[in-house]
C-alpha cells in the first residue's frame, strides 16, 4: 500500500526525534556521574571468624574507584591511632582493608581517620564523614577450658573463662549461668578464687594439649609467668567458674556468657551479647562385673580373668583397692593389662 507524502514525513520526523532522544539520555547520564559526591559507602570492623568477637581487620568501601585495579603502590587512604601493628592493602579499586597483626584487646576504643584532601581515580576529593571509630567493647569470652575427658564433663565441673579484657567477678556471678537440657531454671555460677585458676593451669602442665590450645584460642602465654604484674594481668582475665548444684549425668549443658557482664572498673562497658559454650555431662558412673560362663545359669569359670570395668577412668589406686572374695574366703587382688601397667587412670582391672 502506497504512503501518503504527508504520513511519510511524520514517520521520518519520529525517527529523527528518537536519535536526538538517544545521545542526549547517554549525554546526561555521564553528566550524572561526574556530578556524583565520592563517599565512604561502608566502615566497619570485621573479625578473623573465629567466633570470639574479637575485632582483626576494618574495612572501607567507597562509593567509586579510589585506585587503579591490582597497583601495588597505591597509598593507603586512611591512618589509624590504635597505636598495634597493622598493614593495609587494596583489595579492589574501592575497597581497602586494614588488618592488625593480632586481635585489638577488650576496652580498646581508636579511630581510622581519612588522610586531608583524599582524591578519587578520577581526582575528586572524598567528602562526607571521613573519621570512623573503633570500640572493641567490654569482656567477651574468649575460649573456655573444661577438665572433663572424652566422655564429657564431670557433674561438678570447673570451668576456666578466658577473656578479652579483665571482666568484673562480682557481675559474672550475677548474669553468668548453666543452662541444662531438660530443666528450665538457670543455674547460677559460682565464681571461685583466682588460686583455683593458678592451680588447674599448673596441674595441666606446660606441654598438656587441652592447655596449650586454651592458651592459644584466648591470646594467652602457653607459660604461667613468673610471679609479678605479668602474672596478675594474666590471672585478670581467666575467671575460674562452677554450677552452683551439680549436673545431672548423661546430659547436655551450657556455659553461659551473658551479654550482660561488665568490664571490671567500668560497669558501663558489657560484653554486648551473650555466648554459649555447649558440653556433654559425663554418664552415671558405673562398675560393671564380668566373667566367663559355661551358660548363662552357671557360676563364672574359676580359671578365667574376671573384669571389672568402669564407666570412666578411675584413680589408678583407687581402682586397684579392688578386692574378689571367692566363696571360701581367699580374697583376690586385681591385676592391670599390660598395656595399661604406666596409665594413672584405669577403665578396668582383672
């Protein structure tokens, strides 16, 4: 079908219309880019993801490219006064990443601040908030160490809690609790004195794994030191804890940090949240007898070993103060494996 002069002059002029329309969107929006305030979209500290909440590294990410991707020798854009060793590096072209060499300690309050003048890629000057405050807050636990064996926990277990910063006894006994499957009451903790610290720690050994690995997780030395201020500062921040009643056996608890203890001499500054610290309760102990039958109805066989065995270990001496009396009564001492005759603790005597 033929199209009219008039009709095909609109069509033309449409199309001429569209392709002004077209650069001038492309135009305005590149105008908007310019006109775009560099900013600091993102500030904050991170952890190293153990869990702990303590605090190793503070990011910043800004709104546009600060420096061109993968330059080693781009400057840092940032200083800091938290007064630790610390590196930076740029991770991409707008995010730069300050990392402490260890984790900032409890009641540790500093500041990253933007060098004067910051420019972008492009040689915009940064605007906006350009100071950030680092607050590594009250006493958070750390790592918890518990005496029990691979069985679980004893039902009167002592617990050793690590923590950032010296925490205030008397509010761990207040907020701190155990909190036991199966029962709906908290129980609460009793706090005991820095000596039963002294005396696990001691006990353990300097080569004992569960200690070292204690150490290690809270950020203490794997030795005690000698006695003096590095001692007390140590002992600061190890509090020695207990259930005020006994577990039940066989189930599963919680050591409870609670968000709010405070930071000893600083009743304002708390720990901020609560953690939990799960563990098994060891089993009923038991002491079980067996020996070698001819059917199930008969007497045991007089000529093989009879066993007792225990739930969990036993005292090596205690274990061995085990007696059979036969039934002229001869009373017979026990006797260990050869596999266990140098073990301080036996799970079974013949």
């Amino acid at each position: 079908m033929k199209m009219g002069w008039h009709a095909l002059a609109e069509r033309l002029a449409g199309k001429a219309k569209l392709a002004l329309i077209l650069p001038l969107s492309l135009a305005m929006a590149a105008t908007a880019t310019a006109d775009t305030v560099p900013q600091v979209t993102l500030a904050t500290p991170g952890s190293s993801g153990t869990g702990d909440g303590t605090i190793t590294r503070f990011t910043l990410r800004f709104s546009e490219d600060m420096v061109p991707l993968g330059d080693p020798r781009a400057a840092a854009p940032a200083t800091n006064d938290c007064k630790l060793p610390s590196t930076s590096r740029w991770v991409d072209t707008r995010t730069w990443v300050l990392e402490f060499d260890k984790p900032l300690p409890g009641g540790l309050r500093c500041h990253v601040e933007l060098r004067n003048g910051l420019k972008t890629a492009r040689g915009i000057t940064v605007a906006g908030n350009g100071r950030f405050a680092l607050d590594t807050g009250g006493p958070s636990a750390r790592a918890v160490l518990a005496g029990g064996s691979g069985d679980g926990i004893e039902e009167d277990q002592i617990f050793l809690v690590a923590t950032n910063v010296a925490a205030d006894r008397a509010s761990v006994a207040r907020f701190g609790y155990c909190a036991v499957d199966g029962i709906g009451e908290k129980i609460p903790l009793d706090v005991l004195p820095r000596e039963t610290a002294t005396e696990i720690l001691t006990g353990l050994g300097d080569n004992s794994w569960s200690r070292q690995s204690f150490a290690y997780d809270a950020g203490l030395p794997l030795r005690l030191p000698a006695a003096g201020a590095d001692r007390d500062a140590l002992l600061d921040r190890v509090v020695p804890v207990k259930c005020r009643r006994p577990l039940p056996p066989g189930r599963e608890m919680a050591l409870v940090w609670d968000a709010r203890i405070s930071q000893a001499g600083a009743p304002s500054r708390t720990a901020g949240r609560d953690q939990r610290f799960d563990h098994d309760v060891r089993s009923a102990f038991t002491a079980r007898m067996a020996c070698s039958r001819v059917n199930p109805q008969a007497g045991c066989n007089p000529v093989k070993d009879v066993t007792l065995s225990f739930a969990s270990p036993v005292a090596r001496d205690t274990a061995l103060a085990a007696t059979l009396t036969t039934a002229d009564g001869k009373r017979l001492s026990p006797k260990v494996a050869d596999s266990d005759k140098n073990d301080a603790y036996l799970t079974s005597v013949r």
